[in-house]
C-alpha cells in the first residue's frame, strides 16, 4: 500500500487590524488588547488600512472608527466589502457619537458585526474582541478538518486509480471509503446533537430575559418614557426571534434522530388539520387553496404535518400584495422519472409525485440551489419575517422519507414545491375514495 506523508497545516496568527486617525487612540486599542497576545495592524486612515489589506487577507478582525476624515469607517467598509477575499472579516465599529438606531443600522447592513462607543471600557472591548476571534478559531479548526478529510479522501482516489486491475485490492478501498462514509455520518450525527443541545440550553435564559422585560413593562412602564418603552419594545421583538430561531433549530435538528415508527397516515386528514391550524391567515388573506385526492401512506405523521406546515405557511407568507394567495396542492402517481440530475427510471416501484403551487411573488432560477441551504433567506427580516431554517426542515424530512424535494418559481408570478416519495405494496395500502 502507497504510503503518504500527513499533510501539516498550521495554525494561523490571530491578526487584528486597528483604524483610526488619532495615534492615542490606536495606542490605546493597542494596549488593551496586546495582554492577549493578539497580532495587531495599525493604520491612520481608511485609506492606508485598504493599502495594508491589498498585501494582507489573514485578518481575523477589524476594528474601524466611524469618523475619520477623508474615508469614514462606513465608506472603507463598503470599499473593503466589494474584495471577495476579505468579505469574511468581521467588522466592529467603534464610534463616540450616538449614531443613533438609523446609522447603527447602516453599519451592520455594510457587515458590521458590533459597535463600540468611546470612551472605551477596555474589558467590554477584550470581551467583544475575544467572542469573534473564538468564533474565528472554531471556524479554521472546521476548516482544517474538511482539509484533512478532503486529502483522506485525494488519497483514497489515487489509490484507487491505481489499483482498479486489482480486485482485491479494489475490494480493500472499497471497505475504506465505507469507513469514512460512516464516520463522516457519525460526525454529522455529532454536530447535529450539538446544535439540538445549544439550542435547548438556550432557551432557558431567553425565557427568563422575556418574563422579566413583561415584568418590566408591566410594573415601571410608566415612568419609562416613550425612549424606555421603545427600547424595551425593540427587545422584546428581538427576542422573540430568537425564540423562533431556537424552536426551528431544536425541530431541525431533531428530524434525523427522530425514532418513532413510520405510521400508515391519510394525508388529507393531516393537510386539512394543517389547513384549520392557518384558518385565521388563510381568512385574512382571502386565500383559496385547492387540494386533490391524497394518498395513504407510511410516514411518521408529526414530520408531515410538519412539512405541509412550513410549505403552505410559506405559500402563504410569500404573497404579492393585493393579489389573494391561491394554492394548489396536487398528487399524481408516476412512474420512471429525471428529476434535476435524478433519474429514478431504474426503480422497479411507482412514485408519488406532490405539487405545491402558489401564485405569489416567486423567485429567480438562480436561487434554486440556495433555496433549501439552512439560514439562507432571499429576503430581509424587514420584508418577510422567518428564521431561514423551514425549508431546511422541509428537506430532511423528505429525505428521512427516502424522497426528494426540489423546487422552481417564477418571479411575481409564484413558486412551486414538489416532492416525490417512493413507495411500494408493502407501504401503500389504498388511496381515499
């Protein structure tokens, strides 16, 4: 067997570049942070921090003060953002006007992370600065195991190659690279348990900053002031968000380890449940929904109603304005199918086919890809509110069904969802007459 040499990747720098006109306060900056150990860059002006990241894209994060002359923070931070190789760098502004929520709102739209505002509190900027560069080296240590699995995996196509005369031997690579598909899947099932348990703890102290901003509403409100409620309103809000965003993260990542049995269900009783629980939506929008006669099938039926949920909140969600929502749910039985670089015509068994069809404000072909990405959304939480985790469950859950789902849209004119899920006599027992 070819031996190898393992490759040796190392460990960065934690590199900081500091911007700011006045040479006191990029001493100062410097100061607090060099007990740290931290590389630091400093530059005078935004336009010697551009020249410093021309030669230099290592840097874990930058701190930028918003009011200098020539360039101001904001104006070097859209320069630096328009370079493919730093839009990673995180950005935290550092300012000594209040900006007010307009402006702080400008900074994290150019991709600002965070403000700080002067006079500095030295711990509050080392706890600022120490949260990201954690960040940093969580991510390059993923990043430095996707490089070590990557040049396993060259490795075992070299070998491969070079072995294919060789059934034996051919028959040893194969039993390998089962090896590294079942610790792979080991290692998802690892980071999805991970993400079920952060997730979980976090509810904790998110219900409590909930309960006591009630509280605090309830019992000071009035001598808060239009600023304090609004403020205290603004919190709320957010965390309600992150509430939302917890509660998908807890439902995506429970889907794979989902262990109940598959049931024979009617999904039309599960469409029609899901259908009352949006009844006042559906009834404020004036939607029409269409459904056709749907099959008895062997599933596990809180996913399902899960699925339906996401999609027809979507369908419904997604709507042009003055245009009423119309969905059309449609199921058909078909056989021998290519679908997007699928082909399922080497399946002896039929399909179903389920289509989800709105008429609302759709979207262009070239999301099609990103569509099902976890955390991607097409549109602002300004424009459509959501957490961009839905179709995300949507999509394990089809595949826990052993389907597939994909999706195509049409701007301004609507999108459609279709999934299609094998099924054979052993499965599917009758259709609802």
């Amino acid at each position: 067997m070819t031996n190898y040499s393992q490759k040796v990747i190392h460990k960065p720098d934690i590199k900081l570049l500091v911007v700011d006109d006045r040479d006191d306060n990029l001493l100062s900056i410097e100061t607090i942070l060099s007990k740290d150990g931290y590389l630091i860059k400093k530059a005078n002006s935004g336009r010697a921090a551009l020249k410093i990241l021309l030669k230099e894209h290592d840097f874990t994060l930058i701190l930028m003060d918003v009011q200098m002359p020539d360039l101001n923070g904001f104006e070097t931070a859209v320069m630096i953002y328009e370079s493919e190789r730093l839009r990673k760098i995180p950005i935290i502004f550092v300012t000594a006007n209040d900006h007010g929520d307009e402006n702080i709102f400008k900074g994290y739209q150019l991709g600002g992370v965070d403000y700080i505002h002067k006079p500095i509190n030295p711990e509050l900027l080392r706890a600022k600065v120490a949260v990201f560069v954690e960040l940093y080296k969580k991510n390059m240590a993923l990043m430095m195991q996707e490089e070590k699995l990557t040049y396993a995996n060259k490795k075992l196509e070299k070998e491969i190659e070079e072995r294919k005369h060789s059934e034996e031997k051919v028959q040893l690579l194969n039993r390998q690279l089962i090896e590294n598909i079942s610790q792979l899947k080991l290692i998802n099932k690892e980071l999805e348990r991970y993400a079920f348990v952060a997730s979980h703890d976090l509810q904790e102290p998110l219900r409590k900053i909930i309960l006591f901003g009630d509280r605090l509403k309830e019992k000071y409100g009035a001598v808060l002031g239009d600023e304090g409620t609004y403020f205290l309103e603004r919190m709320t809000i957010a965390s309600g968000r992150m509430q939302a965003l917890i509660r998908n993260l807890l439902k995506f990542s429970s889907v794979a380890d989902d262990t109940r049995d598959f049931v024979m269900t009617d999904l039309n009783e599960v469409v029609h449940t899901v259908l009352s629980d949006l009844e006042v939506n559906i009834n404020q929008k004036k939607a029409k929904v269409h459904c056709s006669k749907l099959p008895v099938l062997k599933v596990i039926p809180d996913q399902f109603s899960q699925l339906f949920q996401n999609l027809l909140s979507n369908a419904l969600k997604f709507s042009r304005v003055d245009v009423p929502p119309e969905i059309n749910i449609i199921c058909e039985k078909t056989k021998g199918m290519y679908i997007q670089g699928m082909s399922y015509d080497k399946y002896e068994d039929d399909f179903y086919k389920l289509t989800i069809k709105d008429n609302g404000i759709g979207f262009e072909e070239k999301y099609l890809d990103q569509i099902f990405m976890i955390f991607k959304r097409l549109h602002t939480t300004d424009q459509f509110e959501g957490t961009g985790i839905g179709l995300s469950i949507c999509k394990k859950i089809v595949e826990k069904h052993k389907g597939h789902i994909y999706a195509s849209g049409i701007p301004n004119e609507g999108a459609t969802f279709t999934i299609i899920l094998p099924y054979t006599e052993k499965v599917f027992v009758a259709e609802r007459n």
